[in-house]
C-alpha cells in the first residue's frame, strides 16, 4: 500500500500526520532525558547515602563484628549499584538521545523538502489549470461571437434591401470571427492537452514520489523509535549481570553474619581476666562479742555494681563503655558521678600507661600482643631496608661508577640505630607481656566495717602488723610523711591508740567533691564535709576514714579529699 496511490488527495493530511510524527519523537526523546537525569538523581542519592552511613572513626572497633562488617560491604555494594545507574544514563545520553536528535532534526529537513516540492507541483498544477481556464472561456467567447457574426451574414445576405456592400462587411466579420474562434478553439486544446498531461504526470509520477518519500520517512521515524526502545533496553540490560553480582554481594555478606562468632568477640573484647570471688564467709557476732576474732571477709570484687549500670545503656550504648582504670568498680568509666566537678587527679589516674597497666588482665595482654606484633613487622620492615642497602652498597663497592658506597653508610647507621631501638622496644613488652601472662588476681573494694567491727580483740592488736584484714588493704598504719600539726598540741597523736576502742586518727581531711559509695566498705560524703583519717592511701587511691559526727567508718577515694595529718608520735 502506497500514500502515493491511496492518498493522493490527502496532501494536507499528510503532511499534518508527518508533522505529528515528528513531536511524538521529540516527545520520547524528552523522555529518554528525563530518565537519564532521574537515574543520575538516584545514583547521586545512593552514593549521599552511602556517604552518610560511613563509619565514624569513633566506631571503627565495633565493625569487627559480622554484622557491622556485612553492612559495610552492603554499602560498598550499593555504592557499586550507584554507579550502574550512571552507566545507564551515560549510555542513555551517549547512544539514544544524540542519536535521536540527529534524527529529528534530519526528518524535519527532509519533510520540509518533500513538502516545498510537493507544494510547488500543486502550485504548476493549479497554474496550468487557470491558463486552460482562460483558454476555454476565450475560446467560448469567440464561438459565440462567430456564431453571432455567421447569424448578422445569414439576415443580411437575405435582406435585399441592404447593398451588397453592407452583406460584404458582414461576411468578412464573419470570416474574422471564425477565424477567431478557430485560434481560440485550438489555444483551448492545446491548454487541455498540456492540463491532462501535467495532472496526469502530477497524480501519477510527481506527486506519488513526494508522497512515498513522506512515507518512507515516517517509516524511518517509526523503526527508529522502535530501536531506540529497544536499545535502552539493552542498555539497562547490559548492566544487570553487574547489579546481579552487587545484589549476590550483599547476599554473600549477610550469609558471613555469624552469631557464634559475634559473641565471642564480645567476650574477648571486654573479659577483663580477673576470677570472680570467692564465698563471703558467715560473720560470728556473738564471737566478736566474746572477744574471739571474727574470720577475714573476703572483699567483694570490682564488677559489684549498681543495678542501673548494668543496663544495655551502661553497657553497650554505641561503644561508650570505658575500659575499668583504678581499683574499684566505682572507678569503671572517665566519667565522674553525677553532681560532682571534674578532678584532675582522678583524670590522671585514667590516662593510659604505657606497658597498659591500667587495663584489665586479658584486655592488657590483647593489647601488649598487639604491640609487639606492630614492633616485629617493623623489625621485620626496617631488617628488609637494611637488607636493600647492603646490597646496593656492595654494588657501588663493585662498580664506584654507579655510585659512592659512602653514600649509603649514613643510611646504614641510621637503620641500625632505628633496628636497636625497636629491638630494645620489642624486648621491653616482651616483657610487660611475660607478666601479664602471670595469673590475675581479682582486684576488691575493701569491706565495709560497722563501728563496733573494731570494738573487741581485733583491736588489740599491734597497729602496725601489715596483713591484718580490717585495714582492708593488707598495709599498716606506720609509714606516716612528717607534717604540721595543725590541730594543735592538745589533738590526740597516732602514737596514743594502743589501748583504745577505736583506731587513732591520722590526721582530718575535707571532702572537695560529693561521694556516692557505689562499692562494699565505701561511705557516701557530701562536699565539704570533715572525716577523720584513720587509715592513708596503700597506693590503691582509697583512704580510710571515720565520720565525726556517727562513728561510721569506709573508705572514700584519696582523689576526692584535702588531708591534713597530725604530727606522727609512735607509741
């Protein structure tokens, strides 16, 4: 079926449909554009996420588990995703809408052309239509003045009543205008001929040809558009082994999720290596009573804490555990009690040292292990260089033309004195490791006494024998620094408790903070309260201490009091 024989009255028609095929083509090119830039978007917004949920360096240590670990590589697989949606709307860009708007603009130009000669045939054609026209309404005029003329001879050749002058006059007009009609009757056919001729080659060669031509075009429009389709297709398709392999990723991350593993991490990341402690043995009173020695309390271990830090906040909220430095468990965190102002001194005692004695027993030996495992890679790293040197020494030794082997001696020394250091360093934790391997003990909190824990027997003993239970912690009283007295003469000496009811006083110390006894044996205080100290600081940050006003007897840290001691007078 051809536009040139079926449509051949539908010129205006055509060209409108052509016209419209034209914008349906911009339309899809513009939606082909559209795509590109929401594909761009999407791969912006997956990256921006990406990006967003990166691990701080804060957090990096919780990404050792499984399941911290399987969501990086899911982010890293989506990030990879990202970018087959660029490759889509890069392709898409590149291979379909440049292509297509070469296309559009080739068609309109063609159409243009096959409609201006199509638009010129009709103008000849119309043309050649109004010459014949002419022709016949002149030939028609002729005819019927020549049958005028032959009607004024005929009456005037039977009229003999007129001269055969006025007959002559009439038979030569009627030669003239037959003759007219004559001309006029063959410029007519001539037109005719040339008309018929010229419509005949316009709906059959001419205007056909135009015609195909459009309709060869919009058919070119048509494939086109049907290859494009299909060819963003492939486009898309061409990546989807590529999103199928991120997809498989993120598969084959979530199935490296290991629970067991997990929560083994979790153990050697926070066991601090301490036993638990042991029974608290059953406390006779009528014993003490009688004057018999109550047996040793055993100290209750570190880990007794309040039931609120217990909780999953306290615990494992983001990471934000600190690792336990000092003695006691109310020393566990940097972070000091609510109410209470910073303290240097306490911020000392949590500042790491270097052989990480300030870590818990297993803890310690992770990172002592750590330590001398970065040493002997660098041992191992500097032991290659010097290699390198040496043998690029021996070189210029063999050809000085290469070079100057004194040049190297400097880089030699140098590596030799960084290979003793790190030497002298791998043995020193060598070392600290060595003792950390030495079984723990659990470290305790000393026991809380009532006041009468130190009326009776326990009392008579001599004040400096150095393991007695009740000081808690396995010192004495007698390695006391000369200081003022600045109570007065009239204050009682440590030297006049041999017979008492109660351990001498020390000395007096004020409260710089308030206190919260979270552990066994500490007592509360409030800010600017005055205890007496009955017993000094063992080198564990406790210092035991009496109230004035009830008796009551605990230990508070040496960090959150002022001490001031008596003059120290021996009995």
């Amino acid at each position: 079926m051809s536009w040139g024989t079926e449509l051949w009255d539908q010129y205006d028609n055509i060209s409108l449909h052509t016209q419209k095929g034209i914008d349906f083509l911009e339309k899809y090119g513009h939606f082909i554009r559209d795509r590109c830039t929401i594909e761009l978007e999407y791969a912006g917004k997956l990256r921006r996420l990406v990006k967003n949920y990166q691990p701080k360096k804060k957090d990096e240590e919780d990404y050792q588990y499984s399941p911290c670990r399987a969501f990086k590589h899911v982010m890293t697989e989506v990030n990879d995703l990202a970018g087959q949606h660029e490759v889509i709307a890069e392709n898409l860009q590149a291979n379909v809408i440049r292509e297509l708007n070469i296309l559009v603009k080739d068609i309109k130009e063609e159409r243009k052309k096959h409609l201006q000669d199509g638009a010129r045939m009709v103008q000849n054609l119309n043309t050649q239509i109004l010459s014949l026209d002419r022709a016949k309404k002149n030939y028609e005029k002729a005819f019927k003045e020549a049958e005028r003329a032959l009607e004024n001879f005929q009456r005037a050749d039977a009229d003999y009543n007129l001269s055969r002058a006025e007959v002559e006059k009439q038979r030569m007009n009627m030669a003239i205008k037959s003759q007219q009609c004559e001309e006029t009757k063959n410029e007519y056919a001539n037109q005719l001929q040339k008309t018929n001729e010229l419509q005949n080659q316009h709906y059959h060669i001419l205007m056909p040809d135009v015609f195909r031509q459009l309709q060869e075009l919009d058919e070119k429009r048509i494939k086109n558009i049907k290859s494009f389709m299909i060819q963003s297709v492939d486009i898309e398709k061409n990546v989807f082994p590529i999103i199928i392999k991120c997809l498989d990723g993120i598969v084959n991350a979530a199935e490296q999720i290991n629970e067991k593993e997990d929560t083994q991490l979790v153990i050697e990341r926070y066991k601090s290596g301490f036993q638990p402690p042991e029974d608290i043995p059953f406390e006779d009173l009528s014993a003490i009573k009688s004057g018999e020695m109550p047996p040793p309390i055993n100290p209750v271990p570190i880990t007794t804490l309040r039931p609120e830090a217990m909780t999953v906040k306290g615990t494992m909220s983001s990471g934000k555990l600190k690792k336990r430095v000092g003695l006691f468990g109310i020393f566990s965190s940097t972070k000091i009690s609510r109410g209470t102002s910073f303290n240097p001194v306490c911020f000392k005692l949590c500042m790491k040292t270097e052989d990480y004695s300030d870590l818990p027993p297993n803890q310690r030996k992770k990172k002592l292990q750590q330590r001398v495992e970065e040493i002997t890679a660098k041992i191992q790293q500097e032991t290659a260089a010097r290699d390198g040197l040496m043998k690029m020494k021996g070189v210029y030794e063999q050809n000085p033309a290469l070079g100057d082997p004194m040049s190297i001696e400097g880089q030699l020394n140098e590596s030799g004195h960084k290979l003793d250091k790190l030497r002298q360093e791998l043995q020193k934790y060598q070392m600290y490791l060595e003792e950390a391997n030495k079984p723990a003990v659990s470290p305790s909190a000393p026991s809380r006494r009532s006041k009468s824990h130190y009326n009776g027997a326990h009392l008579q003993q001599n004040h400096s024998s150095s393991n007695s239970p009740e000081s808690g912690l396995g010192t004495s009283h007698t390695s006391l620094p000369d200081s003022d007295n600045e109570h007065g003469d009239n204050d009682p000496a440590p030297g006049d408790y041999c017979d008492g009811d109660l351990l001498p006083a020390l000395g007096v110390c004020r409260a710089l903070y308030p206190f919260e006894a979270t552990s066994e044996g500490s007592i509360p205080m409030h800010d600017g309260e005055e205890l007496f100290i009955i017993e000094l600081d063992q080198g564990d940050g406790w210092t035991r201490v009496r109230r004035q006003k009830d008796g009551e007897e605990g230990f508070v840290p040496t960090s959150y009091i002022e001490c001031n001691l008596y003059k120290y007078n021996s009995c």
